[in-house]
C-alpha cells in the first residue's frame, strides 16, 4: 500500500475572512478559473492553486495515475493564522477541520486527515485537538514551526504537548514563517534554505530545551526529511558536550529522537539513505507535498529508485510506516468512523474528566 503522508487541502468555500475581519494577513482564495484560484495574502498572490487542492474527485484521479491510495491531508501552513485574536483563528481552523473531515468521510479507503490548532492559545488548540480527534475522526494535528516568532519550547506551548502525548495524538511539524525573512526572499530561498533552516530550529529546540525529554512519547514527524536537522545534529551533540553550562537536559540532543518521524520529500537517494541510516527505515514516511510546484512526481519515485532498499523496507517506507505513526486500525478505517484506537480512547476520557 502507497501512502503519500505530506499533501495538502483548501476549502473552496473558505470564507473572505479579510472582509469579515478586517485584517490583511488572512489568506483568501480568489477563484482565478473553475480549475484553479491564487491564495491572496495582504492583496499579494501568495500562491497560485488548482483545483487539487479542494477536489477529492481530482485528487483521486492523480493518486490513480501515480500509484497512490491513501492521501494523508493536511491544511496549508499560510492558513495557521496564529497570528489572529483566537476567536477568528480558531473558526478559520474549524472550517478547515470540517472540510477534511467530510472529504475523508467521502472516501475513507482513500484519504486520512490531520487537523489544525489555534496554538496561539493553549487551551483552546487543545480543546480543538480534542475535537478533531473524537469528534471528526482525524488521525493527527500538523502545526507550525513557530507561533508569532515563539520557538516551540517556549511554556505556553507545554500543555499543548503534554496533551499530544497523553493522548496519542501524532504532530506533523511544518514549515512556515520562515526565519531570517529579510534575507530569503531573493531566489525564493525561503523555500528551499528558510524553511529546512526553520524545520531544524524547530526540532533543536524541542530537543536541547527538554520537551522531549520531558514528553518522551510524543510522536512527532518532521516536514521535508526534517529540513536540515538530520545533518546538524552531531552539531548539537557537540554544542552540548562542550558547553555543560547550558544543558538542559540529561543526555546529548541525539538520545532524544527515538520518536522522531521524517517525510521523505528531500529528493535524493542519498539524503534518504542518510536518514534511514541515522533514524531506521521506520521512521521515514513517504510524502510529496501534493499538490505544490515543488512536489514529488509521482510520490514516492526516489524510494522507488534506490536499489538498496529490501522490499519490507521499501513498503514500510511507502506506506507501513505512516499507518503506524498515525495509530491506523485498518479495519476502523475503512469500516466506519466508531473509535477504536487507544489514542482516542484516552482522549475521550480526558476530556470527561
Ligand atoms: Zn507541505
């Protein structure tokens, strides 16, 4: 079984939340034709989109032509709107929890989706967590690198984690509002040297501030094979080994990874080899970021074309290992919506409690 993990959706009918309330960050979708629309941003084109992006029958037809049968879906990371007072966030949130809830209701033999939070107040991107979880059946919540410039191990975001891992929730961190903005926009590097740079902070801080120590059973993967992460960790290893005065926790940042899953968009054999070899092939997903420019075609080609892989490895990667970064129970999937799965169950109770 194919599983492309790292895709991403849009309402069509994603209200003008510019108009209704009033500030300019809101991304808005102007239809540009009936196969395709520009997500606009401050009045800007910010991205132009196609109609994959909102039609499961599109979709559907893409995933039959290159192989895949299940599309993992999540919101695009411009819609996080952190930045937003909470209220506004959180419906611009449900909306689009909702939207992937019901596409995958349509077709639950072919989509699975993750959620979106208002991380800018803990509390409530629980309570949404919660709902996603129990109520629209979601497998996972993808979040941001950062919130308004926050690192993720600031305290505000603890509890967030702390209920992620008492609840078996699985968090897939993506890119967005890359670092050092004023430097990356010429050559467009925010995207290909911002946001692996973001994504590696991002895990970095996770690790050297002793979240993960602290949540050790948080399971978390990383976008874009992890960004640059995977190749500076060492050098976090001697950053803590030589500066004992600012460890925060009891071992060097690579003991804390066990639970660190990557997609496997980095492109090439042999940054994929890499991260087998440093993480195991069970921690690698493939993912395509379908149904961007920069995406994969067809998902999974570069997995197909290492020579190296043993046919279990080659199917955990493109498929087995997604099913059990995301808690799938087979069987509950395809047959309904009724929870099975450990995750849930905890989740269920803590919320009655
Ligand atoms: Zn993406």
């Amino acid at each position: 079984m194919r599983i492309d993990f790292h895709t991403h959706v849009i309402p069509h009918a994603l209200p003008d939340f510019m108009e209704k309330y009033g500030q300019e960050r809101w991304p808005v979708l102007k239809q540009t034709c009936a196969c395709g629309a520009n997500i606009m941003v401050g009045g800007k084109v910010f991205r132009e989109v196609t109609d994959q992006v909102w039609s499961p029958e599109k979709r559907i037809q893409d995933m039959d032509r290159e192989g895949v049968d299940i599309q993992v879906l999540s919101p695009i990371p411009v819609t996080f709107s952190y930045w937003a007072p909470t209220d506004a966030a959180l419906e611009m949130a449900q909306i689009q929890n909702d939207f992937i809830s019901e596409t995958v209701k349509q077709r639950p033999d072919r989509f699975i989706g993750l959620g979106t939070v208002p991380m800018q107040d803990s509390a409530a991107a629980i309570k949404e967590m919660e709902r996603c979880i129990n109520d629209l059946h979601l497998y996972g919540i993808e979040i941001g690198t950062n919130v308004n410039g926050e690192n993720l191990d600031a305290p505000e975001f603890q509890e967030f984690f702390r209920m992620a891992e008492e609840w078996n929730v699985p968090l897939f961190i993506h890119p967005w509002e890359t670092l050092a903005k004023d430097r990356t926009p010429r050559h467009n590097f925010m995207y290909t040297v911002g946001m692996p740079s973001e994504t590696a902070l991002a895990a970095a801080s996770l690790i050297w501030s002793g979240v993960i120590e602290k949540f050790p059973n948080l399971k978390i993967c990383f976008a874009h094979g992890g960004g640059s992460f995977p190749y500076i960790l060492p050098r976090l290893d001697q950053g803590w080994k030589v500066w004992p005065h600012l460890r925060l926790t009891t071992h060097p940042p690579s003991h804390y990874v066990k639970n660190f899953y990557f997609d496997s968009l980095n492109y090439d054999p042999l940054n994929i080899q890499y991260l087998i070899d440093r993480f195991g092939y069970e921690r690698v997903m493939m993912g395509s970021d379908y149904p961007f420019l920069l995406r994969e075609i067809p998902p999974g080609n570069v997995i197909d074309e290492m020579k190296s892989l043993s046919d279990e490895q080659r199917n955990a990667i493109l498929g087995g290992n997604a099913l059990k970064f995301l808690n799938v129970n087979e069987k509950r999937r395809t047959n309904g919506t009724e929870s099975t799965d450990t995750g849930r169950e905890a989740a269920k109770s803590g919320t009655s409690t």
